[in-house]
C-alpha cells in the first residue's frame, strides 16, 4: 500500500489530516464530531387510509466537533479565542478539516461555517501519570460542507 495511487479499492487512512482555524494551521491530536442530522417529521394526513404515519426530513442540525491537542507551554491560542466571545460579540471563523494523502493533497475536506469555540476543556492531572497533556476544544459551527480534494 505505500507507494501506492489512493483509489476506490482500499478505504483512506484516517491518521494523517489537517485543520485550519482561520488561515493558521493547528496541529491536532484527534478530531471527533463531524455529524449532521435531520430531524424526523412525522405527519398522517387525514385521510390517510394507513393506520400509520410518514416521516419526512426536517430542519438539519449538527453537533460541536471536538478538537484535542496537546498542551505546549505559553500557548493559550484557544482561550484568547474562547475570551473573545461575549455576550453579543462572537469571533466566528471557518475551519478547515483535510484527510491528507501521502503527498500531503487533500482528499475529502471538511468545511465549519462560523465557528466559534463553545467548550474548552484543561488537561486532567495525575501524580503518577506518564501521559501527554492534552487539552480539548468544542467548536460549535453553523452549516458543515464536505467536498472531495
């Protein structure tokens, strides 16, 4: 496989991806969430001769993504960010999500329209840990779009 042109015999790997907030590149250690629903009608007409209802697509609605990194010492990029927002002030910006392939080209692209982070989550502590700080994001977006690189 390596070395290999990427086609629709073999699934993309999901290891090596990009993000852009704004137009500065974060390195990121997970990226989750990336799900948008339909919410389901359900209407019978009154002279529906079933004794059942038909369900129909509704308003879409879309979930935080959650972006985690690890924590590198004086840089609090998320929360001067996070400290932006207001009660009627939000810095909205759009995010970029890329699965790279081996020459580092975009294969599907994922698109956060006015993002703006509604979480930020610390790193947990423990005294007898070996573990990576790591410190988590919940960027809630108004409309996802997804393309092909």
């Amino acid at each position: 496989m390596a070395g290999e042109v990427q086609d629709m015999v073999w699934p993309l790997p999901k290891f090596y991806f990009s993000v852009k907030i704004d137009s500065s590149t974060v390195h990121f250690q997970e990226v989750s969430g990336l799900d948008v629903e339909a919410q389901v009608i359900e209407y019978r007409a009154g002279d529906s001769k079933p004794f059942s209802v038909i369900k129909m697509p509704g308003l879409r609605k879309s979930g935080n993504v959650t972006l985690k990194k690890g924590v590198f010492a004086k840089d609090n990029a998320f929360w001067t960010w996070f400290n932006q927002n207001t009660l009627n002030t939000i810095k909205r910006v759009t995010v970029t999500i890329s699965l790279l392939d081996q020459a580092d080209a975009p294969t599907m692209v994922w698109t956060l329209a006015n993002a703006w982070p509604a979480k930020i989550t610390g790193t947990d502590l423990k005294a007898d840990g070996n573990e990576v700080a790591v410190e988590s994001i919940e960027v809630a977006y108004e409309t996802l779009t997804i393309a092909n690189g």
